[in-house]
C-alpha cells in the first residue's frame, strides 16, 4: 500500500538531521585561569546590574547582600577558561553606587577589566597578596584573604556613607567592586581599585610613607627593582619634599586630615600614604624617545592600525569601536592630545603639579592605602614587643594605637610638603 505524497515528505523530514547551532560563548583569555574567570565575572556581573533598577537609597540589608553564578560548561576551551567555576559578587548595589560617586561608568569599568587580561603588577606588601594591573592601567586588583574581606564588609558600612557626605572628595582607597571566584576548588578573593597612579605618565619615584622611622628603609632587595618602593627614613635621608605651594598644601592636609580623622574613629591604622613622582622633564625626554620608535616603525604599522591616533603606543590601552558606548574611551580619543605630557585631569584624580618655585618640574601622586588594619590584640602585642626591643621610643615605631598614629602621620606629612 503506497503512502499519500505529504505522509512521505513528511517521514523524510522527521529523519532528517539538523545541526543545534549553539550560542557563541565569549572568551576571555589570560595566562591564569582565574583570571579568565575574573574576566567573564566582571562581564556578567556588569551585565546583570544593568537589568536592576537603581534604587532611591541603599538599605542595611544591601550591605550584606550578594549575587553568585555557577558555571559548569563543557564548551568551553579548558586552555582558556575553566570548565568549572563560581563567581560571587558581594554587595553588588553598594559598589555600583561607589562607582557612581567616583565617576566610574559601569561600561567603562567593564571595559577596561575584560578588553584584555589584567597584567601583572611587581607590588607586593608583608601580607603576600598579588597585584594587577587593567589592561589600560586605570585599575588595580588585588588578591585578599577571607579575613580581608571580613574587614572590607565591616568597613563597608562606614565607608560608603563617609564616600557620599565627602561628595568622593577622598584620599582613601577607592574601592569599586569585590569578588570570590572558585576556580579548580580554589577560593580566590579580590578587590578593585583605582590605580592611584597615571596610566599615560610614568613613575620615576615611589614611596610608602607612615610617619614612623624604626625599620622604614627599603630592603636591598627593594632597591634593586626597576621601581623600588622606599620608605620613611629614604625620603628623610634623600631630603626630599613635596613641592605644591601654600594653596595647594591646604587643600590636601584639610582632605587628608579628614580622612584620617574617619579612620582614627574606626580604630584603624598602619596605613600609608602611597606618593608617586613624574620628573616632568625626564618625562618628556621619554616621549620624545617613544615618538622617534613611532616614527621609525611607522611604515610598518601604518597597515596594521587605522586610526593612526598613536594613542596605544602611549599606554592608553583603549582600542574601543567608534559606536562602542564606551564613554571614557571616547573621551580620551577626542582629548587626551590636548594634555600630550600633563595632567589629564578626568584620569589624573591624585595629580598634583609642582608650584612654580619648585627646584625640578614634578607631578606628585598623592593617595592613602592600606587602610583596613584593627588595632586588636595582635596589634597591641606587637607594639609590646617592640617596645621591648627598641625602647621607650614609640614615636619611631610604626604599630601604636589610632589617635598616636594618626597624629604623627599628620606631623610627618605636614613637614613633608611644601
């Protein structure tokens, strides 16, 4: 019995094979795995946030809040990323309000963090965390312990209310986003920061100033780094001063005195003032240099790139499409020429020139880190012991109590600027 024409075509169809055509997966490519996670989290989360509705105000329970995905996917290239992996963001709204205050866009952050991978940073303090850089240099992450983050959840509540009054008129840390990854059954903790230094100026000196003078000098070690970080007792035996005139000096010891009053209020100290300095003739010298290579490789590259700005050779890192929402980078290609060796000061936020009657041209680089340390008990303990070891001297020792450390830190920066 012969079946009807349609019941045939319809008999072939259903044998027919047809190929699933899956979802293209974005990958993010970096040396570590955790990095590539770091990058696709830094994407999801960023996109996610952009379907929740801002809210009028934030709330207690948005300081405990967090959003967290588990990805268990078999399509993608184990050489680039990890099959499996869990991304936690923690108070997901708190931070993009920081952001927000800091006038960080989310896109731009999103950007500048996943672009490309993050490239490693030779920074390192006593506590043993990693340090990168974004790819353009704007941010810096860093890895945290779980006691860290404890800290960080504590401060949180004091910091972003303390950001909002300031109007972000701050030197402390700007802290804009903080993540748990799992990646191979591995926690890795990490936090977010505005680099405080420029990404287009470079650094020729950096210190990391206390105030206190037992044990403050750089390490052998340190000193043979391309950019060593040296300490209180360096800058005070090199005497070295920060030039920025009388206006200038008031601006800064009123910001800074504030913020040290915040976190003498929460107990906290062992910080640092991080100060960085671009020898602006030097700096030039250097470009001038870069310009020559430019120049020379110019036939070489003019077929590769067609924008012919000259501005990725420059550290800019931004290679945004021109309908790419990406505002700060739009910014930067439409004006970052007209600073060509100064200040931009969109980027530059703890940019400082020299005053006119400084001995050398410099722009200083002014910023408060490393601010979650408690005077608990292991602190205190420490200070014994060191009192034991080096006298009664506790001027000179940098473990002391809040209000002791805060004062002195004020006096030793207050001497230090000019």
């Amino acid at each position: 019995m012969s079946l009807p024409s349609a019941t045939l075509g319809l008999s072939k169809l259903k044998k027919k094979h047809f190929r699933v055509k899956h979802q293209k997966v974005k990958l993010f490519r970096a040396n570590e795995p955790f990095l590539s996670v770091f990058m696709w989290g830094i994407n999801h989360t960023i996109n996610e946030l952009m379907h929740v509705t801002i809210p009028v105000m934030l709330f207690p329970d948005d300081f405990r809040a967090y959003s967290k995905i588990k990805i268990d996917n078999h399509l993608f290239n184990k050489e680039n990323m990890s099959s499996h992996f869990k991304v936690k963001e923690y108070c997901p709204l708190v931070f993009r309000n920081i952001r927000e205050r800091f006038g960080i866009d989310d896109l731009d952050y999103k950007e500048s963090l996943t672009r490309s991978q993050p490239l490693p940073d030779d920074s390192c303090g006593k506590s043993g965390a990693k340090f990168y850089q974004s790819s353009d240099k704007l941010f810096i992450i860093k890895t945290l312990t779980s006691e860290e983050v404890e800290r960080m959840h504590s401060f949180l509540k004091h910091y972003h209310p303390y950001i909002v009054e300031r109007h972000g008129k701050t030197l402390l840390p700007q802290y804009l986003g903080m993540y748990r990854l799992t990646v191979d059954n591995v926690e890795h903790y990490i936090v977010v920061t505005r680099n405080v230094f420029s990404n287009h100026l470079n650094i020729h000196r950096k210190f990391d100033l206390k105030g206190s003078t037992v044990d403050r000098e750089a390490s052998e070690k340190e000193r043979e780094k391309d950019l060593p970080t040296l300490k209180d007792n360096d800058f005070v035996n090199e005497q070295m001063k920060v030039y920025i005139g009388e206006e200038a000096k008031q601006k800064l010891m009123d910001t800074l005195t504030a913020d040290v009053e915040f976190l003498t209020k929460l107990h906290l100290m062992d910080y640092s003032l991080l100060l960085g300095i671009h020898e602006v003739e030097r700096g030039e010298q250097e470009m001038a240099r870069e310009r020559e290579l430019e120049t020379e490789n110019a036939g070489q590259d003019s077929e590769e790139s067609e924008s012919g700005s000259g501005l990725e050779s420059r550290n800019f890192g931004f290679n945004t499409p021109p309908d790419s929402p990406n505002a700060l980078a739009q910014f930067m290609r439409e004006q970052s020429l007209q600073y060509d060796g100064g200040i931009i000061p969109e980027l530059d936020i703890y940019a400082i020139p020299s005053c006119d009657s400084a001995p050398v041209k410099e722009i200083y680089f002014v910023a408060i880190i490393d601010v979650l340390t408690h005077y608990g008990v292991k602190k205190q303990a420490a200070k014994a012991a060191k009192t034991v070891k080096y006298g009664s001297n506790v001027d000179g020792i940098s473990t002391c109590d809040p209000d002791q450390y805060a004062r002195r830190f004020i006096d030793f920066m207050c001497k230090a600027i000019e």
